[in-house]
C-alpha cells in the first residue's frame, strides 16, 4: 500500500513539473520562444530596407572585399548587432585582430545568437554562419582562431552594427 502512495506521489510530481513548464517565464520553454521571434520577409522586402551592399553581402551571401569594412580595426568596447533585425551577434570581448581584413570573433554572444551550416560554394567546403533571428549571411566560421574556442567567426562589416558600450 505505502510503495503505491509514493508511485502516484511521484506521479503527481511529474504532471506537476510539465504544468510549470509549460508557463512561459520559464527557461525550458524559452527555447520555443526563441524559435517563434524568428524574422520572416520576403527578398523584396529585403531589398527596400536596406542599402544595396548590405543586401548583397546579408541576403546575397556576398562578401565585402578585405580591409575595406569599417569594423575590421576597431578596437572599442561594445556589442555587434544584425544590421538587419539588431539581433546580438558578438561582444568586442571576444574580437581579435586576425589580419585578415575582415572583423575576427573567437565566438558568439551566445550560443543560439547564431546559425552555422556547411557551405560548398566556390569548389571550398566551408561552414557559413548566418543571424539565427532573420537568416542575413554573415560570414564563416574557421578552426584556426585562438583560445578559448580555437574558432575564428569570419564577419562582414556589412553585416554588423556596432553600438559602443558606455
Ligand atoms: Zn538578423
């Protein structure tokens, strides 16, 4: 009779924990939430809104020539957002100075702030990172950035806004 008592007492913790759940201040629904703030427009939307090397470069997975983008030097302290939806992107904590011309991260704000996906394009097989919010193109990430990850997030200018922390 006891080991019945504590089996629906267990039960009941169960339907008890699903219930919380499934309000939604709660983390391991955020996820979810994440996934329902995502952006959805249309090229032509796109190409409205913004100048037409961001198009090229976010929507058109075009790439900025080296050196030429305003953020690949800059040193000051901040946050990188999409240029097309201010999604954040990458902290200046994590820039480094690559030498490549292009603005250098060794990872991303967060985990989910970004999409990575392989990219066969140009005979190379590359992974491409995208804003995880609203899909603009914003550049690769390689396995030769330093410590701690040993990654280097490869990123237009073009992409990316900055906003200097006060
Ligand atoms: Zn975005």
């Amino acid at each position: 009779m006891k080991s019945i008592t504590i089996a629906l007492f267990i039960l009941f913790c169960f339907i008890r924990i699903d219930y919380i759940c499934a309000q939604e201040e709660i983390p391991c629904f955020k996820k979810n939430n994440i996934m329902s703030e995502k952006i959805n427009k249309s090229d032509s939307e796109w190409k409205e809104e913004l100048p037409s090397e961001i198009y090229r470069v976010t929507r058109e997975k075009g790439t900025e020539r080296a050196f030429t983008g305003k953020y690949y030097n800059l040193k000051e302290n901040g946050v990188y957002y999409c240029v097309c939806c201010k999604n954040k992107l990458f902290d200046s904590n994590t820039k480094f100075d690559s030498g490549t011309g292009w603005p250098s991260f060794y990872a991303p704000f967060k985990k989910e702030s970004v999409h990575e996906e392989q990219d066969k394009s140009y005979g190379m097989i590359r992974t491409e990172v995208t804003c995880n919010k609203c899909g603009a193109h914003l550049g690769h990430v390689f396995n030769d950035g330093p410590q701690p990850t040993g990654l280097r997030y490869c990123i237009n200018s073009a992409s990316l806004i900055f906003n200097k922390k006060e």
